[in-house]
C-alpha cells in the first residue's frame, strides 16, 4: 500500500514538474501550452532515453480518463442554447460542410495508404473532423482577435461541431461494437441519441438548476464543488449503463449546469481541478507517442496535416460563404479551424479501447495535431493578407456571382410580418418536436421497464397477461397525456394559422371560412391517428390485444374529457419552470463569450 | 483498461453523491462537513448493509493519500513566521504542556486497558496530542466568534501543534521502523529533523517565491497551479527519499509557498482541488470505520472521550494562565481546543501503514474524534458561563495567587532600553543559530556525499585516501565559510555586548576598557575552537590526518584572509534576499488569519 502511493507521488511529480517546465519555454516560445504538455510526455514515456520515468501507468492512464471527463464538462459548461442560435445558420451550415467533407477525405486518405483495417480509415475521417477549442481560444487570444467577427463565427461553428462530434463518438462506439456500419443503424443511433440527448436536457433543467440553487444558498465553495462533482461523475456513470461513452454524458451534464444561476462559481472552482487533470490527460497523450513511428510514418503524416489544413480551410470558407458571409471574414474563419486536438485524442483512444484501430493510428493522429497547432497562428495572421491577393486575382465575373449571391441570400430573408409568423411557426414546431420527443421516450422506457421488470413483478397480481400489457400500456398512455395533449395543441393552433395563410379569400370567396375551418379540424385529426399508430408501433412489445387496446383508449378519452383542464395545468407548470431557467438574465454572457 | 475506468468512476461518483447529501444534511444540523464525509464513508463502506459500494478501493486510497497531502499543504500555506512571532509566549506554553499531558494521559488509557501492544498505547498518545485545525475554524465560524482574542490564541497554538504534530510523525516514523524508543534516539531525531527543517525553509525561501513570482508574471492560472503542484509532489517525493513521511514535505512547501507574493492566487486555485481530495480522504476514513468495533469497544470509546475533552481542557487553559492570559480568556481558548480530527487520522494511518498498530485503533480514533467534534462547539458556548462560575466558588486567595502571578509576569518583561537590548540579543542568537544550522547541514551532506559517491569518484583521480580526505573536507569547509565567518562576526558583536553590559565600571574602575575587551576578543576565540571541534567529530568520517589536517586548515586560514570580504559580501547578498521575501508587505494578512 504504502509503496503503491510513493509510485504514484513519483509519477505525478515528474508529471507536474516536466509539465512545468516545458510550459515554461513553450510559452516563451508563444506556443499553446497543450502542445508544451504532449512534449513532456514524450520526455518522460518509455520510448525515448534516458529512461522510463513513469512506474504506475495503470494509475496515471485512470486519471487521464479524469482528465477527458473535465475537459469535456467544461466545454458543456460553455454551451448554450442563447448562444447557439445567436451564431444560427453560418455556424451550422459551416460545420456541417466541414464535417462531411473531413470524413469523407480522411476516408479516402486512409484508403489511398493501403491501410488494410477499412475501420482505421473511417476512424482516421471521424479524427479529422472536428476542430480543437483548446488551441483556437488560445492562438486567438494570443493575437489579440478575440472579438473581432470571423472570431465569433468561429466559436459558434465549434459549438455545433461540439454536438456533431459527440454524436460522431456514439456512433463509432456502435461501430465499434457491431463492427460495421449501414444506413439504418445511423439513422437508429442519430434518433435514440438526439431523443436521449432531449430528455435529458429538459428534465436536467428542470431538476439540476433548482438543486444548485439550493446548494448555492449555503455559500460554501466546498459543498457546491462536491455536488457539482457528485452530478458530473454521477451522470456520466447514468450514460454509460445505457451504453453512451462517458464523455457524452460529461458535456451534457455540463450543459445542463450551464443553465444554472451559479454558473460563474462552478467555473471558479471547476477551473483548477479540470486544468490538473487535463494536464496529466495531455501527458498521457504524449507518453503513447513514440518518436521512432513519427519517422516511420512521416509520409502519411505530412499527407494528412497537409489534408487537415486545406480540407478545413476550403470546407469552412466554403461553408461561410454559403450561409451568406463576405470572402474576407469566410477565409479568416476557415484558416482559424485548420486544426485538430482534444476531440481527436479522444475519438482515437475511443478506437484504442475497443481495439479496432492500428497502433500506429494513435502517434500518427498526435504528429498531425502537433504540425497543425503550430501552423494556426500562422494561418490566422496570413488570412488577411491572402484574401486581398485572392480578390485581386478574382475574375470580375466570378466576384460579381458571389456578390450577387449574397443579394439573394439576403432577399430570401423573411421581413416584416412574414418574419414574424415565420418566427412563429419556427417556435410552434419546436414546441412539438420537444413535447413529442417526451412523449416517445415515456413510451420507449416504459417498454424497456415492462420487459425487464414490470412483467414479473405484476405477474404476482394480475394473472392473465393482456390484462397486465392494457394496465401498462393505459399507464404509460395517462403519463405522457400532459406532452401529448400539449403538442395536440400547438398543432392545432399551427393547422389554424396554416389554414389562414394558405387559403386567400381570393380564391375560395365566400366558402373562405368553411374551407379554412375544415382544414384546421382535420389536419389535427390526421397528427393524432399519426401519433398514435405510431407510438402503438414503438410500444409493440406491451401493446394489448385490439378489444383490450380499445378499452383502455376509451377509458382515456373519458379520463382526457374530465381532467383535460388538469393535464394542461401540469404541463403548463413544467413549462413555466423551464423557461424560468432558461431566461434568466445573465450579465457575465458577454464575458462568458470570450471563453 | 476501459472497465477499470467506468469503476473507478463508479466509486467516484458514489462517494461525490452520497458525500454531497450527508454533508446537506449536516449543515442543515449544523454540524461540520468533515463529520457528513465520515458518515457518509461509513453509510458506503464494506461493514454496513445493503452493499459494499467502493470497488477498486486501491485506486480510492492512493486518491485519499493526495487528500492528505493536500490538507498539509493547505495547512502549511497558512503557516507564518509573522503569525507565529506575534502569538509566542502563549501559543508555545499551552502547546508544549498540552501535547505532553495528552501523550501521558493516552499512553497511560492505553496500559490501565491493557492492550498487548505496547506501541498501541503510545500511538494513541500521539493521536490523542494534537487537535484539529479544521473542526475549530468551523466551529467558531457558526458561532461567530473567530475575531474574538481567545480565537487567536487558539490559532496560534494549533500552529505551533502542527509544527510539533510533524515532529511527531517523524518520530513515530522512527519508533515503527525501529520498534523501540530511547532517549538518545528522540533526540537525534529532533535535532536531525529541526536541521533539516532549517536548511529546507532558508534554501526554499530563497528559491521558490522567486520561481514563482517569475511563472506569476505569465499571468496563467493553469501554469501556475501546474508549478505549485510540481513543487509540492517533488519536494514530497524529495522528503520521502531522505526517508521522513511524505506529510513533513506536504506541510514544509507549503510554509515555504507561503512567503510567496502570489500566495492568495495560489490558495485560490489549490482550494477546489484539495476540497476533492479531502473529501475523499474524510470518505475513506469512514470507510474503514466498522460500527460494530465502535459499540464492541464502547468502553474504551467513552473513556478516551472523556480523557480527551478533560486533558485538553485542563493543559491548555492552564498552560495558557501559564503564559499569563486572565481565567475567562484561558478557559475558552482550553474549551475550544477539546477535540481530536484530521491529524489523529493521519497519525492512526501511520501505525496501520507500518502494520504496528492493532485493527481496533483505527475505529476507535474515528468514533473518539467524531464524539469530541459533536461536543466542541457546545463546550465552547458553555465556556463563558462555567468561568463566571468557577470564579464565583473560587476562594479568595486563590483568586488572589492568581492575580499576584499575572502581576510578577508582567514585571518580568525586560522595559525600555532594556527590551531593545534584549530583542537585540535574541535576534543575533536566531541569526547565529541559523548560521550554525546551514554550517551543520553542509558538513552532514558532505559527510554523507564522499561516503555514498564521492570516495569512488575521486579514486580514479587521486590514489592517496589521505589526500582524498583532505580535499573534500577542506572544500566543505570553503563552502561553508560564508555562513561561519557570519556566525563569527555575528557573536563577536553579541560578546562586545555582553561586556559592555556585564561589565560595569563601579565595580572595575579604570580597568573596564580592558576587562571588556578580553572578554570580548576571548569569548569569539572560544566559540571559534568549539565550533571547529564540533565540526571534525562532525565529519569524523572524511576528516585527514592531524598533519594534512594542520595543512588543510594553515591553507583555509590563508585563503580567508585575502578573500574575507569577499565571503562577507556573499553572506550579506543571500541574507538580504531572504529578507526581502520575508519582508513584503501583506495586504491581506487580517484576512487570512480568518481562515
């Protein structure tokens, strides 16, 4: 015991004091200091001389786990819905563009070298596509360009690629697992996820603010910071019994705090313990590196830097000028991106883990990450100088389209009412998408819990067992009536403005309100047989026998006609309680952008 | 690798969530959180029902050593040399009697209870000595009394606690790995201990707040907290290869930290970590703790208890009318200081570490110490109206002796001219005591040095053993001239003050001018040749011959001579930079008292 503590004081010694000092001169030398960490574990691993300084990697490699875990908390704890849609289409579009097309040449880069393992090439495209926060925050506060435009862009594409990645890294886990990939697995992994994904949050924002607020209320730094740590290790163990990595769980329990009045506070204390363990994360990185593969794989490392950095700058420029952004501040934004990092250790220990990838993936993705963190300042500060030569060279037709284009873009912007029912609509179908997603996984759930436990524990009472699936499946119904009947609703109120938008007085004349009214009463009609044909689908494993089923359907719409008003009050409670949350005023937002 | 990590983080999140509600629940008592972290280990721990929670407790317990190494730490970043100056008399007496009647009063529980182990009874003495720091501050937080003057008495004697505490467990470090005591032994270890503690602080004072006033400048948190943590694990891992317990180094860096400028950052930014850390402590040492021990030893339990509040009340309320504080004063600062905490643990874990203490110590401690929490602060409250009480029953002459005490004491502090000359005197003894220190150590390390490395080295190059001896002894004393030749000066001026003083011209007439000048000429030449003696049986091992030793020394007395202001300028730099660090003003030192 007490030799196994000294190892590990030694190992963490040497961390911290190589980590130190390479930091040091890393920063001197105006390099990010993540690269500074990945050199000292180089220094100190086994593959380079003197010797090999660290003695319990078991220990060290658990506490780089830790690491990951902070990391990713904290980019949740930067995440927000205000956020995210004040950067709207150009970070979306952007990102999107950008990730597909990293996949997509990572793929094929890994299939032009001959790698025999086709998971290898995928995983090297899923390691390509996503950007390093940690190095862009850096090189832009080192330049001083924090607040300029393309800067802000630039943040709001790599939240959108936050999201994606972490969807990425659920669907590789699944690849992972099965061992190969096809059409509707996708598409089953992007909508348990995205449900998953929903649930959590709104039931996390109900709960998790509240709680902080009363742990907050104590004023004590040390309870906040268990609880918040209690929450965080807590879930991210929740995600993994259900089969998610960790590190999903992590950022989204760390978005759910982000809602929190608290939040300044829990970065405060946060901060320290997440800047310990990352650093270890980041040595460990390095202590996998070996510098003998760097030289035998120097070919394809160069190919593939060279391919992260154009691939990026392209697709991102590309992106941006598509969702309508002049060229100068598109080019900026896309040699910002031209670079891989944290996510990307975490995708290729991911394949490290589940022993599908090559060995010689993992030093081949830290060379790339390395040669592309250092190029970033010197994109960045080139950017601007190079869109002046480009529009010089630009021929004047080519330059008339893209303004032209960005006319257009403008033009397809909805103004005046029309934005404003638009914006309406917009909110109506977001309503119901939430509501929905509730309701579906009230349903999933409640099949998950009869199959595993309810059939049993009810077989006690009940004997014959269409009786037990009626009760389960009546319950279920009653507990997601509040959601349902809610996006009932909004769907009427969405038929009815349809219904006066689409049919103009001109064209019907006097049978103007007839046919309005017909189609906001059947439009609802059609969403509700809709739903449920379609819940009575997913719930197939409890569904009752069909004179059952019809029993149990009256008996609710006779419970619907009493308690309707009820149901509604309920919802409208939770509904209140969420948008308390959520609009809370924030006078550190400005602040907090600059993250 | 993958499995051991979702445990581990099981077990973490465990212990964050149930440490988080315990402690909710505790300050909802207003009880201290320590106490919820115990329960909380218990509640999880092995001996209790439904399940045993923790499962990789190996990796749990190297985290639960961090957390110790981070409470010393802490605790050294609030030691202060001003601090300790300023509380002295008081804090030193109560301290010293305290420690000594607690360590009798438990040794003697230990053999009336007839345990076999004899080292079991003298462990329990070390444990029972020292009171807890962190139970004490909050307690008379919730009461709101820290900025009371019983509250700073009580600071300052749990400083001096720690200082002896360390001493202790350096001690009991000994007595394990030898089995027995002796008198010679403790005080070798003493004086071998206060060296190196000596040594460590001037060295580190010189260098660390310098380093970190230089990584302070780059104005990152993570670079520094980085820094801080390298500083603190290698100065650990530096004490544990000199073979003293890695708590001494914890505690010495962290006293050394604290004369940096940028302490307050730096407490800011290692507070949530060693919060995490000592919440997991606290946790393991409730896992360890077997409720069925604690009602099985409910005899001893009690009694010790009891031993413990008794004793502490007593030694440290007398000992504090000792240094002369009036009885109201003493008895609150004795009724605060009646619990045993943090410390005891450490000492109880020493003796488990080292397998010389029986199974049942460790229960005890933990039920003993979570007794005497409960009891602080209502002993604290009550200490107001037990001294009215006492002093209305208290016979008049008593009352009287006591006052009459008080009175002499305050006579015999030196006044006027008089105190000057005395604070003169006593800071020449500390500066020629640290001289000599420094002097001491570098013979011992070139004692050690040549025996371990240099004999070999220097045998290739020199055949003669003699000759050998005599260079490296001979360098050793040029190494240590500088800080020599200042203890010289220094007590040639503090013998020119002795005669001037001693010396009165009533009783020597015309002679004084002599009189004083051969005292004062006599009594440096003295110290010089005792000096010198000390130092060869000192270095007996590397010490030459008589005659290459005459030569040695003819040599160094020459070299003296010509480079004397040299070696003076020297001495005069060093000890200047140690006083500018030492010096600088503290904005915040009312504040951090508070803590």
């Amino acid at each position: 015991m007490h030799d196994s503590v000294i190892t590990f004081i030694q190992d963490l010694a040497v961390i911290m004091i190589v980590a130190a000092f390479v930091t040091v001169i890393f920063h001197r030398l105006k390099q990010p200091v993540v690269l500074g960490y990945i050199v000292a574990g180089v220094l100190i691993g086994p593959h380079t001389p003197p010797f090999e300084l660290i003695r319990d990697e078991h220990t060290i490699r658990i506490l780089a786990e830790l690491g990951v875990i902070f990391l990713m908390f904290s980019l949740g704890l930067e995440f927000s819905f205000r956020k995210l849609l004040r950067v709207g289409a150009t970070a979306l579009i952007a990102a999107v563009l950008e990730i597909i097309v990293m996949i997509w040449i990572g793929y094929q880069i890994g299939l032009w070298l001959g790698w025999n393992n086709n998971l290898d090439a995928l995983f090297l495209g899923a390691i390509l596509a996503i950007s390093s926060t940690t190095i862009i925050v850096k090189a832009l506060n080192d330049l001083k360009m924090k607040h300029e435009r393309f800067a802000h862009l630039i943040f709001g594409v790599l939240i959108v690629e936050d999201i994606l990645g972490i969807g990425l890294i659920a669907l590789l886990s699944g690849v992972a697992i099965s061992g190969s990939v096809s059409g509707s697995d996708v598409f089953l992994t992007i909508s348990k996820l995205s449900l998953f994904m929903i649930v959590a949050m709104l039931v996390g924002i109900l709960l998790v603010p509240r709680l902080l607020a009363y742990i907050g209320k104590f004023r004590s730094n040390e309870m906040l910071l268990i609880t918040v740590l209690g929450l965080c290790f807590g879930f991210c163990l929740l995600v993994v019994k259900l089969e998610y990595s960790m590190v999903l769980g992590a950022f989204i329990i760390g978005a759910i705090i982000a809602e929190a009045r608290e939040l300044h506070w829990i970065e405060r204390l946060i901060e320290p313990v997440r800047d310990m363990f990352s650093a270890i994360f980041f040595v460990a990185v390095g202590l996998l590196l070996d510098p003998r593969v760097m030289i035998e794989y120097a070919t394809p490392i160069l190919v593939i830097a060279g391919a992260v950095i154009i691939g990026k700058v392209f697709s991102c420029t590309i992106g941006a000028m598509i969702a309508g952004n002049d060229g100068r501040t598109s080019l900026r934004m896309g040699m910002g991106m031209s670079q891989i990092g944290e996510f990307s250790f975490i995708i290729a220990s991911l394949g490290m883990a589940y022993k599908v990838t090559s060995d010689f993936l993992y030093p081949i993705v830290v060379a790339v990450s390395a040669i592309t963190t250092l190029t970033t300042p010197y994109l960045i500060r080139a950017a601007d100088p190079l869109a002046k030569s480009i529009a010089r060279i630009t021929p004047r037709p080519l330059a008339r389209i893209v303004d032209l284009y960005g006319e257009w873009l403008n033009n397809l912007h909805p103004q005046g009412t029309n934005a404003v029912i638009w914006n309406m609509i917009k909110r109506i179908l977001v309503q119901i998408g939430i509501n929905m997603a509730v309701v579906i996984a009230i349903f999933l759930g409640s099949a998950y819990l009869a199959l595993n436990l309810g059939n049993e524990f009810l077989a006690d009472w009940i004997d014959d067992i269409d009786w037990r699936k009626s009760l389960i499946w009546g319950t279920t119904l009653i507990l997601s009536l509040p959601f349902l009947i809610a996006a009932f609703r909004k769907f009427k109120a969405l038929s009815m403005m349809l219904a006066e938008m689409s049919v103009r007085e001109s064209v019907t004349g006097r049978h103007t309100q007839q046919v309005r009214r017909i189609i906001s009463e059947i439009l609802p009609l059609l969403f509700l047989t809709g739903t449920m044909l379609f819940l009575s689908a997913l719930s197939a494993s409890i569904l009752p026998k069909r004179e059952s089923l019809i029993l149990v359907i009256v008996s609710i719409i006779a419970i619907v006609f009493v308690l309707r008003r009820w149901f509604v009050r309920i919802h409208s409670r939770l509904q209140i309680a969420l948008y308390e949350t959520l609009d809370h005023e924030d006078p550190n937002e400005k602040q907090e952008t600059g993250h």
